[in-house]
C-alpha cells in the first residue's frame, strides 16, 4: 500500500510516521508514504530568482470577498498529476471520464483513490479502512489549509470527500494521519499480531495489568476479580459490558 500525501506541511506528518508500528511498517517496506508540497510546483518571480531561499506562495484572495486565503488550484492541479503518474502502471494511461481526468488502468485495484478531506464528507470508518485494503494499492491524500483549495481541483480530478468527525480543522494533515493509522493497521503484517485488532475481538474500554493493587491517596484500587479467575467465559462476558 502507498500512501500519496498533497501537503504544504510534509513534516508535520512524517513526524507521526517516523515512530512506533508506522515507523516499523515502513522500514519493513509493508506501506510507503510519498509527499507532494504544493509549493514545489510554483515558478519564483523575477524578483525572487536571485533569493536563496525564496517564499514561495500559493495562496490568494478569494473571489466574492471574505477572511482568510485560498491556495490556488494550479500547484495541487501538478501535484495531484505527479503523484499519478507515480501511480501508472503498464498499460496504465491518464485520460479524461466523464469531464474528469482519472488514470485507467486493467486492474481496478491498480488505479488510485483520491481523497479530498471536507468536514460535510463521507464518514471514515473501520469498514472504510478495510475497504480501503481490499480495493486500492494507492490512495492520494489532499491535505486543505487556510479557507481552503480552489474547488475547480475536485471539478478535474475524480476523488471523494471525506470526512473525519463533525468539525473543523485548521487542516487535512490530522485527517490523513487518521487514515494512514486506521488504514496500515489492516494490512496484515503492520500489527505485530493481526489478531491483537480490537476490531476483530471482543475488546473492552477497561484495561488492567500488574500490580494487583495499586494504593493512591489513601485509597487501593485493585483489578476486578473475573479478570483474575482464570474462567475466559466469565471473562468475555465481562468485556462484553465493560
């Protein structure tokens, strides 16, 4: 599985990345995850060619007037097409369905889901995730900031709005940290056992381990007696409640 990030803060999501089961599943080659920043895809005007380090934008005022800035369509228009041709594969091409440009392939697993992250999108759920798995070996991830991108990019290119909960972000990196979490835990060898996904087993919200008896303040607090009785189907019964 691999992972296409559109993002103007690529760090902030490989900071995630760079520890724990994702960090191990990367190294273990069992997912990637590419970066695509916006601003790579922006010329430097006159004035900024001879700067170092030149601030490359890529957001403007919106039209019809109001707060804040909107980035611009054209460097995710490049980014988002980079990031497919990343994803061609032999007898692959880009080309234009139904007024919208998606890449075609002979294998539908092949061809790459764009997601585009909108708090009024689709809910993103665990069934979503292990559809996910089953359906797509890419999945490209737009990663919004400020008031937003230019709608005329969901206009171009086919992709589904997604959303992660009822509210709103400051942008989508949270989102597709979400997905890239919920998604790579699907596949199997990510886990360190497949079976250990709550999802898959009777898992409760309370969780004990040693020692039996913890004082705090005065107070002991001990583990609950069924988890120490040895009998599982007491057990089940109890985290099926708990």
């Amino acid at each position: 599985m691999r992972f296409h990030v559109i993002t103007l803060f690529p760090d902030l999501v490989n900071s995630y990345l760079s520890e724990s089961i994702l960090a191990r599943a990367i190294n273990e080659k069992k997912i990637s995850v590419l970066f695509y920043n916006p601003r790579d895809f922006v010329k430097p005007t006159k004035v900024q060619k001879g700067k170092e380090k030149p601030y490359l934008r890529v957001d403007n005022k919106p039209y019809g007037g109001g707060p804040g800035m909107v980035i611009e369509a054209e460097p995710v228009l490049k980014a988002i097409e980079v990031a497919l041709r990343r994803c061609e594969v032999r007898g692959a091409r880009l080309e234009k369905k139904s007024k919208k440009i998606v890449l075609k392939t002979r294998n539908s697993k092949l061809a790459p889901k764009i997601v585009f992250f909108s708090p009024d999108g689709k809910n993103f759920d665990t069934k979503y995730a292990k559809n996910s798995v089953k359906k797509y070996s890419d999945i490209i991830l737009i990663c919004g900031r400020y008031e937003g991108i230019d709608s005329r990019v969901k206009k171009i290119f086919k992709m589904e709005n997604i959303s992660v909960g009822p509210y709103v972000l400051t942008g989508g990196e949270i989102p597709a940290m979400i997905l890239i979490d919920s998604i790579s835990r699907q596949i199997e060898g990510v886990l360190g056992n497949f079976d250990s996904r709550e999802e898959e087993r009777e898992a409760s919200s309370e969780m004990y381990t040693r020692p039996e008896v913890i004082a705090y303040k005065g107070k002991k607090y001990k583990v609950p007696k069924v988890l120490l009785s040895g009998n599982h189907k007491d057990i089940e019964e109890w985290r099926k409640t708990h």
